[in-house]
C-alpha cells in the first residue's frame, strides 16, 4: 500500500465501519480492498472510479451476509462440543476428556520431548556430574621394608689333579699255546704270483688255464649320458627382429579362419557396443610353441581376456629364424573385435 494515501485508506475504513461489519473482519477486508485499489492505480484508473467499483461490488448487504456468516463460524468453532454432546450425559466424563483433549495432548508431547531429551543428555550429564578419575587422582601406598643382603662366597673350585703323561707303547700279545685241534688256520689272500693263471673265486678248483669269458648283452641297458662337467646350458636369446619372422602354420588365411572359428564376442563388450583392437604379445619359442600371452593394450570388457585365450589356443608357428637358425622371437598379433 505504498501509493494509496492514508486519507484514503481512512475512506474505506469509514464505508466498512458504517456497513456494520463485524469488527474482527475488518483489518482483513480493509487489507483486501487497499490491495486491489493499488493494483488498479498501476493500470491507471482514479481513485474516484476504484472507489465507485469497490463500494458497488462491496454493498451493505454484502457485508452484512459476511459479518453474519462469520458470527456463527466463530459460534460454532466456541460451542462444538456442546453441539456434540447435546441432550447427552455431559457428565460421564466423555464430555471433560473432549474438552481438555487439547490440553492432554499438549501436556503428553512436552513430557514425551522432554523424557527424549532426558535420555539423549543423560550420559553428558553423568559424565559431568561422574568424571572420569585422572591420573593425578589416584594414589599409590608404597610400603618399604629392610632387606638384609647377605653376600654369598663364590665357592673356589677344587684343584685339578696333575694327570702324569702316559709312556709309548706297542701292543704285545703273550703266545697262548693250544693243542693242534684247537688251532684256527686263518686264509690268507692269493699273491698276485697265483692270479697270473688263474681267476678269483670262492673254491681253489684245477681247471684249464687261460680261458676268454665272453658276457652275453644286456638287454635294456640304460645309456650313460655324457656330460661337461662345469659347463652350464646357455639360455636362448629372445628376439624382437629377425631375418625370417614366425608365422603360422598354413599362413594368415588359416589364422584369420581359426580366430572366426574360436573368438567370441563378450557379452559385456556386445551390450556397450565396444569395439576396437586388442594387441596380445607373445612369444613363439625355437620350438614353435606359444609362451608368455599377454594382452598389451586392450579395449576392457572382457575382450583382453579372450584374445589371450584364443592366442593359447593355437598350435605350433613356424619359428622364426636368425642366420638360418630357429630363434626365441617376441610376437605382436592385432586381433579386431567388430560388431555387425
């Protein structure tokens, strides 16, 4: 109500207080019509035309239906329970818990808050009024008595005695002599003389002189296998570049037709629509053999993963060779996952 003056607001105070509008209203619809009156000065109209408009729409009658109306809310609002409990036992006691409800209910969620915040505050209200105890509250009783230290004597160890040196000797049997019977004729070893003409064997038996024992073969005899004593196995050289590179057998037509025939397509990689190439390094040995797959530089989704599988896969390459000779050589293989 910045552009309606006081003046006028005073002349619309005076209409609504001559048309015997119920008092409490008339803050409120002076309220209203003040904001209506400002909105029509915006759009240009004077305040005599807004005032003729306002006083036709807003008759006597009008405000006296409004005032009425309002009367008998407020009379019904005040006297409900009276209504309700009309020609009935008011006093039963129905009637006084309806009528202090409000004031029940009031008076339960202030104790049920207050009980809440009882119990949230209780342990820092114990720990103020219970502290803990601090080191320098406790005290210790230290009772000492004289103990009587005896010095024990180290007890001096007997004296070793002096053991004389024992003499030389040369063991010396005494003859025993036994009766001929009793006497134990010990075998001697044969002198190289006797195993000129003759071989070694448990019995002295004559026989022939001279005669060559010709072994019969054995049969699955294992090989004794030569060795270099000192000597240590070199180990092959890993090549990056050759002079003729591995390949696979049958060529890349096979190994583009082993891949369609082994890689399957991630079902991950097939959801996001992931395509691109995955690079697996590997090694192929002297022997042709595939060692070491790995997957250098990939695309995720579970492709890395089945390239490698599909490269363990493969049988034998050709190896490649150095000077003619086959050769470790690390091998970079490009395998392309592409959706249709």
């Amino acid at each position: 109500m910045k552009r309606l003056q006081e003046n006028r607001i005073d002349q619309i105070s005076k209409y609504l207080q001559a048309s015997k509008l119920d008092p409490e209203l008339i803050p409120e619809i002076l309220d209203h019509l003040a904001c209506e009156a400002e909105e029509s000065l915006w759009d240009g109209k004077p305040f005599e035309q807004i005032y003729h408009d306002m006083v036709k729409t807003a008759d006597v009658q009008t405000l006296l239906n409004l005032s009425v109306d309002h009367q008998n809310l407020l009379a019904m609002e005040k006297s409900l329970n009276d209504i309700v409990f009309e020609n009935r036992n008011k006093s039963y006691g129905a009637y006084d818990l309806r009528k202090s409800y409000g004031q029940n209910v009031q008076r339960a969620v202030i104790i049920g808050v207050a009980f809440f915040l009882l119990l949230v505050m209780f342990p820092q209200l114990y720990a103020k009024l219970i502290p803990d105890p601090k080191p320098d509250d406790i005290a210790y009783i230290v009772e000492v008595k004289p103990v009587d230290i005896k010095v024990e004597e180290t007890p001096v160890p007997p004296a070793k005695e002096e053991v004389a040196p024992a003499p030389k000797t040369v063991k010396s049997m005494t003859p025993e002599v036994l009766p001929d019977n009793k006497v134990e004729i010990e075998e001697l070893p044969p002198v190289l003389e006797d195993l000129e003409n003759a071989q070694p064997s448990t019995e002295t038996v004559d026989g022939l002189e001279n005669i060559e024992t010709i072994a019969p073969p054995v049969v699955n005899a294992p090989v004794a296998k030569e060795t270099a004593v000192g000597v240590e196995k070199r180990e092959e050289k890993e090549f990056l570049h050759v002079e003729q590179s591995p390949q696979y057998t049958g060529g890349n037509e096979a190994m583009a037709a082993f891949l369609r025939k082994n890689l399957k397509y991630p079902r991950p990689a097939s959801q996001a629509g992931v395509q691109g190439k995955v690079f697996v390094q590997f090694t192929v040995g002297s022997d042709g053999k595939i060692e070491n797959a790995t997957a250098v530089k990939g695309i995720g989704f579970g492709c890395d993963e089945e390239a490698v599988r599909v490269v363990k896969m493969m049988k034998d390459w050709m190896p490649g060779k150095q000077a003619g000779v086959p050769v470790r050589v690390r091998f970079t293989l490009p395998i392309a996952f592409q959706l249709d």
